[in-house]
C-alpha cells in the first residue's frame, strides 16, 4: 500500500496548518460571509476577522453603489497569503459577499445645486424652483455628494429652464443627469392682511408684505402700500391676495349722508350754509343737497371736502308743506339783492 506525502490534502493541510499556528500562540483567522461596506475602498478586515497587522490594507475598490461582488475561495486563498493571513479554504463554496449601500439622489439636493446657477442666469438668488418628474441613478450613501451644474438654459419670459447635472462622490464614477422645470423670481407685495369688505377706506394696518411668486401675482397690482392707503375698494379684497389697481377708487369728496358745506356766492349775495348730501359726489361733480329743517333740495357742484356751492340757476325744490319757506324765491330768484337767507336755511 502506497502511503500519501504529508500534506496531499487540502483539507489535512490547512488542519495541519491550524493546529501549528495554534501552538505558536498565534490565532487562524475567519471569514466575514456578508460585509456591507462603509467606503469607498475594500480593506482585508472587510475579509477576514483577525486579520492580522495588515488588517487595515487596501486591497481595492468597493463595488459601486447599489452594487455587490463576491470573492470566491481561491482569490480568497491568494490575498490570504500575500498578506501573510492565517486562513485556508475549508471548500470552493467559501466566499465573501461585499455590498455597497444605496441612496436615490434627493430632489432637494439637486435644486440646492442649481440655485446658485439659476440665479446667474437671471431668475434670482431665492426663485422658487419646481422641478419635473426626474429619475436619478443610485448615489452612495456613506460619501459626500458633489453635484455640479454642466449647462442650464433659462428663458426669462416663461420661467421654463433645462440642465445637465454632473455629480461624483469618493469611490463613484461621475454621472450625469438631464432636468427641466420652473424658477419663478420672488418678490415683495402689499397683500391684505384681513378682508377688506368692498366701499371700505383703506388702511396702514389693512396691508401686510408678503414674498410671493411673480406668476402668482396679478400682472397690474399694487407695489407699494402707499398706493392703496386712503383709497376706497370697488371689491372686497381676500386676506393674503394682492390688490389689483383696478378695484381702487379715490373716495368722494363729498360722501352721502353727511353733512355739506353749501356755498352761494353769486352777485349780490354770498352766504355758506349747512345740508346733508343725498349723493356721493368727487370734485367737480353735481350732486343734490338737502335742507334737514325745511327739505328743500337744490344741485351743487362738489368744490372740495364736505363741500359744494350751488349752481347757478339751480332752484331750491320745496316740498308742499315747506312752501312758505320759499316765498319770494320765484319771483326774484336765488339771485336777487335783497335776499337775506337761502332756502336751505342755516346761519350765513
């Protein structure tokens, strides 16, 4: 019978091989199976625990992210003793499997990206920016990302832009990605703080300022609070919406229901009296005043606020029981000499 050498098997060897190492004080390393990996480089304690004083080698690139490698026992058995590592294959199944984690690329990262750049081509430092529906390649999530903006277009007039994004991390190829959407321009407005209900005299305090997208923004608005304080709303005004120019009316000089100063100042007389307006009236306009005592009515001629003098030719109309307030008044006429008092009455 032929006896085998010492060491034919492999398995006998490295049995062999370990219980040496044992007695030398020294431990057989083992292997890892599963490693997921947290940079961008395989060491050879990503392989074997107690790797010895070259545990911290680097023996090659990781795979890229969202990807793996297995390691198969023979290249295993190479490393091992190239690197000086206690360690045999028990079988051809012994391997290692090495993973690198994953991560999708956050939108918010590539707007944060393309700030800077839109804001040179004219959109602004803090436009608003939607991007469309993008899909991007796995980045790794143990590196720091470096996104570069390669080439944007910007039109202006519609807000549309496009890009090309160029991003590396440590241990990663570089990639690029194309992406479109929208930048508005911001910009400060004078909304309503409340709602304004319409016929109401704005405010300082019925304005607030507030940091709107310019397509959001009506295209004839108020820009300055100064604009719209004192003017009369046509429409009520919503609370957080700018005010179009067009809903604001200056308010009537002479405003119904209030009491009227009433100038005749014509040959011979010149009196002011006291009425109350039944019409609203700006300067310039013909509006009717009332006499509370007597109800006499005559048309007057806005002349400024709370004031109108009365037109002439304009005759006082004297309801039935009032006619003896009037006497004389036909005759004569409002521009007679000897009048002393007109029909609306009040103090000269």
């Amino acid at each position: 019978m032929r006896i085998p050498p010492p060491f034919s098997s492999p398995r006998l060897a490295f049995l062999l091989l370990a219980a040496l190492l044992a007695a030398q004080g020294t431990e057989a390393a083992s292997l890892r199976d599963l490693v997921v990996l947290s940079g961008p480089m395989v060491r050879l304690s990503d392989l074997f625990d107690d790797a010895g004083p070259n545990a911290e080698r680097v023996i090659g690139p990781a795979p890229q992210p969202g990807g793996r490698i297995t390691v198969p026992a023979h290249q295993l058995a190479a490393i091992a003793r190239q690197f000086g590592v206690a360690w045999q294959p028990a079988s051809d199944d012994d391997q290692v499997v090495l993973e690198r984690p994953a991560r999708s690329l956050a939108r918010g990262e590539i707007i944060a990206a393309l700030r800077a750049a839109l804001a040179d081509a004219g959109a602004g430092p803090d436009c608003a920016i939607a991007l469309n529906s993008v899909v991007t390649p796995p980045v790794a999530a143990d590196g720091a990302l470096r996104p570069t903006v390669e080439q944007i277009d910007f039109d202006a007039a519609s807000s549309h832009f496009t890009a090309m994004l160029g991003f590396t991390a440590p241990g990663m190829k570089p990639r690029y990605i194309n992406v479109s959407g929208h930048a508005w321009p911001m910009v400060d407005v004078p909304v309503a703080a409340l709602p304004i209900a319409a016929g109401s005299r704005i405010q300082t305090g019925d304005l607030r300022i507030e940091h709107m997208r310019r397509d959001q923004i009506p295209g004839d608005t108020v820009q300055d609070p100064r604009e719209a304080e004192g003017m009369m709303l046509r429409h009520a005004a919503i609370a957080g919406r700018p005010i179009p120019r067009a809903d604001l009316a200056r308010p009537p000089l002479v405003q119904r229901g209030l009491p009227v100063r009433v100038t005749l100042d014509q040959p011979g007389i010149s009196m002011v009296v006291q009425g109350q307006a039944l019409q609203d009236g700006m300067l310039g306009a013909v509006v009717r005043v009332i006499n509370p005592l007597s109800h006499a009515v005559v048309d007057a001629e806005v002349t400024g606020p709370q004031a109108a003098r009365v037109m002439p030719g304009s005759l006082p109309e004297v309801p039935p029981s009032a006619n003896g307030l009037s006497g004389g008044m036909t005759g004569g006429g409002m521009m007679g000499a000897g009048m002393v008092s007109l029909p609306l009455g009040g103090q000269p």
